[in-house]
C-alpha cells in the first residue's frame, strides 16, 4: 500500500461533496456590521457567505447536533404575582435522524462549506461527543486532508450521575483542523495555575532549566520572572452552566462562556471575524463581543436569533439581520416532507 494511501468513509449514496441546496441572503435589518444574525438553513447561510466572504474568517466554530434521536426543548421560567415559578417548553431543535449517514451527509456538506470561509491562517472547531466523534475525526480527514489536524480537545465536566451499568460520561470532544497546514495558524498561548506541589517546590517564579555537556537535563534554578502558569492542555476542566447561573438561557444543551473564551482567545485576534452555524443560545457571539471579535452566527429557530439579540442588547449591541432564502424547488420540497428529520438544522 503507497504511504500517501487515504481512508475515508463510506455509506450507501454518499457523493463526493453533498449539493448545498440553492438559496440567497436577504438583509432584514442594518445594525452593526461587525455582527450579523442569519435566520435559515447554515448550510444554504455558509455557502452564501463563503461567496460573499472567501478566506476571511479566523474561527468557524460547529456546534451541532449530538446524534441522540429526541427533540430538545428549550425551558422558559416565569415568577408570578404569588412569587411561584411556572415552566413553560418549546421547541428548540429536532435531533431525530433517519439513520447516521444521514447524519454525516449534513456535517459534511456544512463542514465543506465552512472550510471555504476560513483564512490560510484559520482554524475550525467542530464540537461532538464519544457517538460521533471518531466518525467525524475521518470526514475532517477527507475534507482538509490528515495533515490540517492539529488538536482533540477534551472538555470534562461534572454533572448529575445518571443510572447506568456504565462509566459516567463526563466530556466533549472538540476537533481543530486548520486550513493550510503549510501555514502557521493564528495562536495565542494561554496558561493554567501551577499545580500544588510545583508551587510548594519551586514557588511562582520562573525556573529555568540546567543541562550538562551531553544534553541531558541535571537539575533547575528559579529566576526572578513571575511564571504565567503551565501552557494551556488539550483536556479543559470546565464547568457545565449550573441551573442558577447568571448567563443561563434555558436553552438546551448550552455551553459555557468560559469555554469559548479559551476558543476565541487562543485562536483569534482582536477584530477577527468568527462564525458559528449553529447559533442556539448565542454564546459565541456574546464571547465575541466582549472579547472585541467580530461575529455571524447562524440558526434556523428564531426563537435563538432573538436570545442572541437580547444578550447583545445587554452590551448595547444591535446586530444586522439577514434571512436565508431557499430556491422554488427547495421550497417546494421543503413543503412536501414531514415527520421525522424534516427540520434538523439547530
């Protein structure tokens, strides 16, 4: 077998690139530029905007659904007269899917799309669990080529245990391929605190290293510099968003601000534009606004496009709007299905 030998995926119909229905961007409203809302299809939005926008994107971070075969709901709370709290649930997206190609056909088509919009120098997350993740470590392989994967990313996390005969899972996977691996991606190194035991050895000073006349490595000394931390792993300690915190939403499966701003920090510079198709409770975008990013997010609900409007309005953000626009046929076939997977954009 040649060493240059690809693996790649395989199921019943799978083409070489899946057909990104036809479509366009309709401007809404005007608001500020440096963030945008598009309402409809991600896959139709990314193309457009890869049209629109090729190569000028420094992050393209995936979020989409996990594969789990149930509609999610988003809770809403309210306090009445009484001081009773009343729930009330809605739809927030449809995780149901025929079968997992049918699964893989649309990270595929999205993920191709996205790659268009990232600069030479750009990264793309895509964020998945253990059902999923391997699946698509390959897809990636297939659409950048082996040689763009640079980082798996593991986010751990506490939660609820839940009765199974089984190890408790407790993290994510997040996958980072870069665009051209002949350039140098953006990057900026960020640090955890010191362990217990360093700072009981050596304190919180630098140390620098001592080697012999062979190489090898004798003993260390401690400078004067005060030392940043240990350079940032690849296995993230993050909390979940507790049930009480400020920036819960209520939307479902919602992820930490702390999370994204080690993503947004680490892998963009001030006024970098970043992307997220999967807008859902705008926790992206809210990042990036208050990290100084640009940001467009996506999402067919519009329930979330108005969440995302209210988190920016809470840093007197406005955003533009836009709103995908499908083709005749499109419409037309969209009219003809029901049931199951007729909506799986979230």
């Amino acid at each position: 077998m040649p060493k240059d030998a690809t693996i790649n995926l395989s199921w019943p119909g799978k083409l070489p690139q899946a057909p990104v229905p036809a479509g366009r961007l309709k401007k809404i409203s005007s608001g500020d530029e440096r963030f945008a809302l598009v309402e409809g299809d991600n896959a139709v939005a990314l193309s457009c905007l890869a049209d629109r926008h090729p190569g000028q994107a420094a992050l393209v971070y995936l979020d989409p659904p996990f594969f789990t075969g149930r509609q999610h709901l988003r809770v809403m709370r309210h306090r009445d007269e009484s001081g009773e709290i009343s729930r009330q649930s809605e739809l927030a997206f449809d995780d149901r899917w025929e079968n997992l190609a049918g699964y893989l056909e649309h990270l595929q088509m999205r993920v191709t799309a996205a790659r268009q919009l990232l600069s030479p120098d750009g990264s793309l997350v895509l964020h998945v669990d253990s059902k999923t993740s391997h699946y698509a470590r390959v897809l990636l392989d297939e659409i950048f080529g082996p040689e763009c994967f640079v980082s798996e990313i593991v986010w751990r996390y506490r939660r609820w245990p839940s009765k199974t005969p089984n190890y408790q899972r407790v993290h994510d996977v997040l996958l980072r391929y870069v665009r051209d691996a002949t350039v140098k991606p953006k990057f900026n190194q960020l640090y955890e605190p010191l362990a217990a035991s360093t700072v009981a050895t050596w304190g919180t000073k630098k140390q620098l290293a001592q080697y012999d006349k062979k190489g090898r490595r004798r003993c260390s000394s401690t400078t004067a510099e005060a030392t940043p931390g240990v350079p940032l792993g690849d296995v993230w300690d993050i909390s979940i968003v507790a049930p009480v915190a400020r920036e819960r939403t209520g939307y479902p499966t919602q992820k930490p601000e702390a999370l994204l701003s080690r993503l947004v920090e680490s892998l963009t510079m001030p006024n970098d534009w970043v992307v997220d198709p999967y807008l859902g409770s705008g926790t992206t975008v809210a990042v990036c606004a208050r990290l100084g990013r640009k940001a467009t997010g996506i999402d067919s609900n519009p329930a979330a496009v108005e969440m995302t409007m209210q988190r920016l309005a809470q840093v007197e953000i406005r955003p533009s709007r836009e709103q995908v626009v499908l083709g005749p046929a499109v419409r037309r076939a969209a009219r003809a299905s029901s049931g199951v997977g007729a909506e799986r954009v979230a």
